[in-house]
C-alpha cells in the first residue's frame, strides 16, 4: 500500500496544487497561492477562494470517488468493462439531477438535487446488476448499459426539451459530458457527504472482493454475505456517483482507465486496487480539468471529452482483449 | 432609349407601392414581430409568432394578444395564406426555403448589431410593408430620443454584461451600445470581445466591474442560470447600486431598446451619486 500510496498521494497533492494555479486570469502562481489565505488582494482572493478552490477540490473528491467506484464495480462483476459512465449509472444519475432542477425540488431542498441523483443512480445500478445477473459476463453487461445509458439520455433530453426555459436545451451537453467550470464552495457541501459516505462503504468491501476472487462459492465458505456484498455496492456506487454527477455532470471513463492502469501494479488484488484507483482517479480528473483550462481557456471544454478520449481506445482494447469471451 | 424600361419599372413600382403593400402579412419572428406590430396598417398584419407574447423575451406582450399567433412552421404559416412572409436570419432556412417553392414572398430580416442598424430596421419595415410615411414618422421619432441620450464620458463607470452561460456582450452588440448609450464603459471591451462570447467568471472577478447586469432567471429553474447565482456574480451585485436586469426592451433592434438605455442610465445617475456621496 504505502510503496503505491505515497507516490500517488504526492502526485495528488502536486496537481492540485498546480490546478490552483490555472485560470484565465493571467495570474502568477505564487501571487495566487498567497491570495488564498490573504485578504489583501482584492479580487484576487475572490477568484481563489470562490472559483479555482472548489474547482480543485471537486476534481479531488470526484475523481476520487469515480475512480474507486470503478475498482468496485469491476472487483465484483470480475469484468474490467464495468464502470458507472459506460454501464448507465452515471446517466442515470444526470436524469435523475435534471428532474430535481425541473421540478424545483432542487431549489426547495437543500439536499434535494444529490438525493435525486442518488436515486437515479440507485436505479440505473439495480437495473445494470439485475440484467447482467450476478456472473457479470460481458455481453450482458454491456448490452445492458448500452440500453440504460440510452433511455437516461433520451429522457434526459426529453425533460430538457419539454422544459419552458429556452435554455434548458443547451444543457445537454453538460449533463452528458460534464463540466467542474464555475462550481462553487456550495456544490463542494454538497458532493462531500455522499462521496464520503459512498467511500466508506465501498471501502468496507475490501475483503469480500478480495474473497470473490476464488469465485462466489469459495467466497461463500470463506463467510461473505454474497447479498449484503451485493446490496453495499449498490449503494455505495450510487452514492458516489449520484453526488458526482449532480455537481459535475456525467464523466465517464474515469472509472474504466484508472483501474486498468494501476491492476498490474498492485498484483491483481481488489482490496489494494480501491484504494489506489481512488488516488488514480483524483490524478485523472484533475490531469483532465487542468487541460480543458490549457486547451481552451475561453470555451468551456467539457471534461467527458477529454476523459472519453483517452478512455474511449482503451475500451476498445479492453473488448478487443476480451473478445474471445463475448464470442 | 435604354433607360425606358428602368423607368417604366420605376414608374409601375412607384403606382403600386403607393397605395398597395402586401395585405396579408405574417411574420414569424420575434424582433419582425415588433416592427410589424408598430407599423402595420391595420388588417395588414395576419400573425406573429408566439414568442412574440411571451412577456420575458417580448417588449409588445400586450399588443401580440390582439393577433393570432403563429409556431414559424410552414405548413401552419402556407395554411394563413400569406402574400408576404417575414422571418428572422435566424428562422429555419428549411421554412423559409419551403414557403418559397410554394410561391410565398419572404422577406429575411438581419438582427440589428447596433442603435444604427435599429433606424434601417424601421426603414426596411416600412418598405417592406408599404408604410414608408409610419416608419419616417417612428423614425424621426427614435432618432430624436436617441440624441437626447448619449453622453459617455472617460471616467465613466465601467459596467459587466453577464447571462446564463457566462456569455457577455461586446461593443459589436445591440447589448453593448445600449451599455454605452447609457454612459457606462463595457469591461467586456477591456477584455477584447467585439461580439458576444463566453466569459470565464474568474475574468469578470478579476475586472471588478462598478456595474453588474446580469438576466433574471426564467421560471423552472436550468442549470445553464446557475453561474448568476454563483457566490461571486452575488458578490458583484451586491456591490452595484439595485439589481441591474436585462429584460424584454434589451432583445430586439427596435425604440424599445431607447427605453432600455433610458432605464439604465438612471442607474449609472444613482450609481455615480452613491460614490460620490462616500
């Protein structure tokens, strides 16, 4: 753990530093670190404190979350395809955010804009684990994200579109690649209770994925509770990527390359991968948000695109690899 | 010899033009919407657009109710029989380009970029329409409230434009000479947008306008509004004298736009006073 975990902790650390640096605002970066605990620089310490703060902080915290939902998902389906962007949770999550937001439940409850996204969430991971049934084999998998990812986004766009707000419409975009552009200190209180909740519980499976290994039988005689397993994940997941995705939109791919990248490194082994992908991930998002700013400073570039080009010839790897298996 | 034809042209477009414009007009966006409302004989108007009584985007809610309204689509606006259809350069070229093989005049109209383009507006109206002695008598009109107005000086207070999306507005803009014709510097100009353009909040933070004017939210709130409520845009209005809002009069080149500019040069009065005070 600590051989893996101190490098990527420094990393994490390293970025989100540099990530305070970045902006528009053509500052340099040791005026801006010292605007942040000084008064004295005027709007300065606005734009650090408001803007480019919960900016990197929810790089930090989503990533994170995204990154170990992932490693989750993907210990216990035992299919490195598994993650919440492609298998529609994350979708599911952006419908469930959009219904609050349209029907003013967002605005009417403090908590009420990540509950429904939790609740979306809740329901795109039950359907995916009730369709792929409990082997996870790939097809299925697959199939059955293809098809919930689909119907999220087509009401998705349908509430967006039936919406009197002329524009509502442009949101689209938003809620299918994501965004972390003008968040503020609110949306930080508002992701922090369910990524941390969603971590712990996600991070309570460490033994049980390690066990299901062996297979579910071996599991089963080594004492883990297959349905309470299950039932964790479950919620945990949806936690974590409800909260994500009610602040930040639905990323994708976070949860697919970071635990791809890190397996070899921490021997194949579940319960080490958690925490390592969720390290990982907090280094990817925070890698993707700081190029958004690079590339196009003025534009807005949305996050999912950055994440979905770099993931996107990986899952084509990934299925190239396990093709055999799908034939 | 040559010139014959010319003339005679001239001369049959001159008969007709005088007594006969087009004597049923359907228009099909919202900004043509208003300029036909305030210049069409009556009768000659057939139908707006249905924006057109929408009071957050329309300065002539009021007036659209009097005239069936329309959805700019071509089957509905074929079915009104129009002898002559106005859109907007925004309006589908696939309903526009299917009124015109089904042998219906349409007229496009641009969007005026500036307080100029709003007096060509009404010239082109008045062609249009064959009201050219109404629009004369709104232009002469708009032309002397318009003198009445503008006093920008140097020391000006510096004002932001900024709606849903971030998106700001430069000097290139209806938007943006209404901000100078208030007597208000635009930051947006500092900034280097001409036209309008997305703005980076950290930019607006950074420039420290005197001014914030920003758009109420629609009702049924959208995640696209959500940068006006964002702690900083807050923080900025606060600052700035009462709540500076875009509305209706700030959309279309037409007078209303003068009692836009009327309206916000009140609030560079007070604003100035307020600092001069301190």
């Amino acid at each position: 753990m600590t051989r893996l975990g101190l490098p990527l902790s420094a990393v994490v650390l390293a970025l989100f530093l540099l990530s305070l640096t970045v902006g528009p605002a053509d500052v340099g970066a040791g005026d801006s670190l010292a605007a942040l605990f000084d008064d004295g620089y005027g709007p300065l310490t606005l734009v650090m404190r408001e803007i480019r703060l919960p900016r990197a902080l929810l790089a930090v915290i989503i990533g994170g979350g995204l990154g170990l939902a992932g490693a989750a998902m993907q210990g216990y389906l035992r299919n490195p395809l598994a993650e919440p962007g492609l298998i529609g949770v994350s979708s599911s999550a952006a419908l469930g955010a959009v219904l609050a937001i349209n029907t003013g439940v967002a605005a009417s409850l403090t908590l009420g804009l990540p509950l429904a996204a939790l609740a979306g969430a809740l329901a795109g991971v039950f359907l995916v684990m009730a369709l792929a049934g409990p082997q996870g084999g790939s097809l299925t998998l697959i199939l059955a994200g293809i098809a919930i990812s689909a119907m999220a986004a087509a009401l998705t766009s349908l509430v967006l579109n039936l919406s009197p707000n002329p524009f509502a419409a442009n949101e689209i975009v938003f809620w299918m690649m994501g965004s972390l552009a003008d968040r503020s200190m609110l949306h930080v209180w508002l992701v922090l209770p369910f990524a941390l909740t969603g971590a712990a519980v996600l991070l309570t499976l460490a033994r049980g994925l390690d066990a299901l290994t062996l297979g579910e039988d071996a599991a089963q005689t080594m004492g883990v509770n297959l349905n309470r397993l299950r039932l964790l994940l479950v919620v945990g997941t949806a936690s974590v990527v409800g909260g994500a995705t009610a602040v930040a939109g639905a990323i994708g791919f976070i949860g697919l390359v970071v635990p791809h990248i890190l397996r070899p490194l921490v021997g194949g082994q579940p319960s080490r991968l958690l925490w390592a992908s969720a390290l990982g991930g907090a280094i990817m998002l925070q890698l993707a948000d700081i190029a958004v700013r690079l590339i196009l400073p003025a534009r807005d570039l949305k996050l999912g695109v950055v994440t979905a080009l770099v993931g996107a010839p990986l899952f084509l790897h990934l299925i190239y690899k396990t093709r055999k298996g799908l034939a | 010899m040559r010139r014959l034809p010319g003339i005679a042209l001239a001369l049959l477009w001159a008969a007709t033009g005088a007594f006969a414009g087009p004597s049923r007009v359907v228009t099909m966006n919202l900004c043509a919407d208003q300029l036909a409302m305030m210049l069409a004989a009556p009768g000659q108007l057939a139908s707006v657009s249905y924006i057109a009584r929408d009071t957050r985007a329309s300065a002539m809610a009021k007036e659209a109710l009097a005239y069936p309204v329309n959805h700019g689509l071509a089957e509905e606006i074929y079915l009104l029989k129009p002898d002559l259809v106005i859109a907007g350069a925004y309006s589908t070229p696939a309903t526009t380009g299917m009124l015109r093989r089904l042998g219906v005049a349409v007229v496009v109209f641009q969007p005026a970029l500036s307080l100029q383009d709003v007096r060509a507006r009404i010239l082109q109206m008045g062609q249009v329409l064959g009201r050219k002695d109404a629009a004369q008598v709104l232009l002469a009109e708009y032309d002397q409230r318009l003198a009445a107005l503008q006093d920008a000086g140097p020391e000006a207070p510096r004002a932001a434009l900024y709606a849903a999306n971030g998106f700001t507005s430069g000097s290139m803009t209806l938007a943006g000479q209404i901000l100078r014709a208030a007597g208000l510097r635009n930051i947006a100009d500092e900034l280097g947008y001409a036209r309008s353009g997305h703005m980076p909040l950290e930019l607006l933070a950074m420039s420290a306008p005197d001014l914030l004017i920003g758009t109420s939210p629609y009702p049924r709130a959208s995640r696209s509004e959500d940068n006006l409520a964002h702690p900083v845009v807050r923080q900025l209005a606060a600052r700035s004298s009462a709540g500076q809002i875009r509305d209706a009069d700030w959309v279309c080149g037409t007078p209303h736009v003068l009692r836009a500019v009327e309206t916000l040069a009140e609030e560079r009065r007070r604003f100035v006073e307020k600092e001069g005070s301190q």
